[in-house]
C-alpha cells in the first residue's frame, strides 16, 4: 500500500499472516481482528494505535498501543484491545514477516546520470544508481548501488549486494617508505583486487581499500556493514560478520566469521580474530586471538568474562 512521508506503511492481517505461511512459519491467532484489517509496523520505543509490534523478554506493552496486533512466544494472557500472534520466535518471525512484505523492489538498470566504464561487466538484474561511477569492474545479478557510489578498477560485486550512498569500493591505500637520500616518500603503487561476496550490505559512506599488489581485500558473504565503516588493503572479513558504525579495520586483518564488531572499534594491522568473536564499542584490538567466541573490551582490548545473557545490541548469533 501507498504511504506518504511522514506516514508509516501499513498492512493487512492476512496478507501478515500469509507471510508466515509462505515462509513455514507455525503460528496461532487470537484476536477479534479480520483479515482485511490493517496495522503499521511500529515500535515499542514509539507506539501507535493500530501498530504491529514484537514482544520478547517478558516487556510490557505501552498505554499507547491500542487495538494493536502482537507477536509473542507464548500464552501470557489477554490484553484488552490486543490481538496476538504466537510464534516460536517473535522477533525472528516479525523480521521475516516484514522482509517478505515491504522489502522495496527496485527495477533493474543504470541510470542516466551514472557513469560507467566500457570495461565494466554489470549483470542486466543489477541497478546502477544516480551519479554512480562504476570503473573496469564486475557486478553481479540482483546487487543495488545506491547514489553516488564508486566502484573501482579490479572490483568484483556478487549478486545481492547492497550498497548504500557515498560508499567506494575499491579506494587506494596509502603505503609509501621513505627514501632518505631524496627525503621524499615513495609510495607503492595500488594495483591488487576488491572482492564484495554475495549477500553482503554495506552502509553509507563505507570505504573499502583495494588489495596494495598480488593481494585481494574481500568481504565475504552475508557481511553486515553499518555506515562509516573503514576497512584497509589486503584485509578479509570472514562470511557473517556484523559491523555496527564507524569501524576502522586496519590492513592485512584476517576477522574470522560471525564476529560482531562494535562501534568505533579498531583493529590493527595484521591482526588475526578468531570467528565468533565479540569486538565492545571503541575497543583497541592489538594483539591475535584464537579462542573462538571470545568478548574483547577497552584499550587495549582484553578479553573479558565470558556471559549466558544477551549482549546489549549484540544480534544472537548462538544458533548460527
């Protein structure tokens, strides 16, 4: 359904509730709400009448959240003007409900502002966005640049990668030493490879270092890179990864999969994570990690107790 801005996209009960089905997910309805009735994903943090929320870890429901629909785990008894939803895993199964619904469609294409080399290979399902460059580089079936991305020379993309505005792919590293007989720096020339594996998100204004020679710095598949995010020559992002905001990855880093990196995290240069590993915000990695499932905080980062609670922001990887 349409929606205007300021207004939050609404949807009805059946077409919710066809969702789960579409995507086996067992569920129990309870409720006097018919199929045709509508309600608006929303949050709990910002109720509105008529919302569509998840419910987990025994939370409350708000006083603004009137004649609502509800995702939740289990028989907890009624809430006046509430209908409900049981489903084994609330927020996983509002998740996929929502992506099977209002994840946007985008048509396939460039756009006429963008500007491409004739060197580019861009598979025909691609989009290509307003003022994109994209150099002698591959993009794969299905993967989006939004506006005013950069992909540069000896850039491979996969397919069903997302890139968001003002990110470079691909960018020159910085290397150089000093030649003491001229006093001037002699920088190396930036000559090796990205690779973007599918299913990869990368936020806004992210930059990604090519490869300095023979070298490929590669994100593996179905990394998660929030905006800001800087990651150096040579570096590789093991498959699942989580990136919240402005990490900084230094060249030549090995990050095992499904870590989860917090914001303004750093690590230095070759520096080796084992999978798994929990990186707090603003942490200081400066040393080789090997036990998988590690939590690292503070400055320098060290390794800290390790927990059965949930981590605060931390998606839960547990299962995965």
């Amino acid at each position: 359904m349409g929606y205007g801005f300021g207004e939050l996209q609404a949807v009805r009960l059946d077409d919710i509730l066809g969702a789960l089905e579409r995507n086996g997910i067992e569920y129990m309805h309870s409720g006097q709400a018919r199929g045709s009735d509508i309600f608006r994903p929303a949050s709990l943090r910002t109720p509105v009448p008529r919302g569509f929320y998840f419910l987990a870890d025994n939370r409350l429901m708000p006083a603004g959240a009137t004649q609502s629909l509800l995702m939740v785990p289990s028989d907890g008894g009624a809430v006046a003007g509430i209908h409900r939803i049981q489903v084994a895993d609330p927020q996983l199964s509002y998740y996929i409900a929502l992506a099977d619904l209002l994840t946007p469609s985008v048509t396939p294409g460039i756009h006429p502002t963008a500007v491409i080399s004739a060197d580019a290979h861009i598979d025909p399902s691609a989009w290509i966005g307003p003022h994109c460059v994209v150099e002698a580089a591959e993009i794969g079936a299905s993967s989006q640049l939004h506006a005013s991305v950069t992909v540069m020379e000896g850039t491979r993309i996969g397919s069903r990668v997302r890139v968001e505005g003002s990110t470079v792919i691909g960018a020159t590293g910085a290397a150089w030493a000093w030649n003491a007989r001229t006093r001037t720096r002699v920088v190396q020339p930036q000559i090796g490879f990205t690779e973007i594996c599918d299913d990869t998100f990368l936020g806004s204004n992210v930059t990604i270092v090519r490869g300095s020679t023979s070298e490929t710095t590669q994100i593996r598949r179905g990394v998660i890179m929030a905006h800001g995010t800087k990651i150096g020559h040579g570096a590789t992002i093991g498959e699942e990864c989580h990136f919240a905001n402005n990490v900084s990855i230094a060249g030549n880093v090995d990050l095992g999969a499904r870590c989860f990196v917090g914001s303004g995290a750093v690590v230095r240069p070759n520096i080796r994570v084992a999978a798994r590993t929990v990186i707090g915000a603003g942490a200081v990695v400066v040393r080789d990690t090997t036990r998988e499932g590690e939590i690292l905080s503070g400055v320098p980062a060290k390794s800290r107790e390790q927990t059965t609670k949930r981590l605060s922001g931390v998606p839960d990887i547990s299962s995965m």
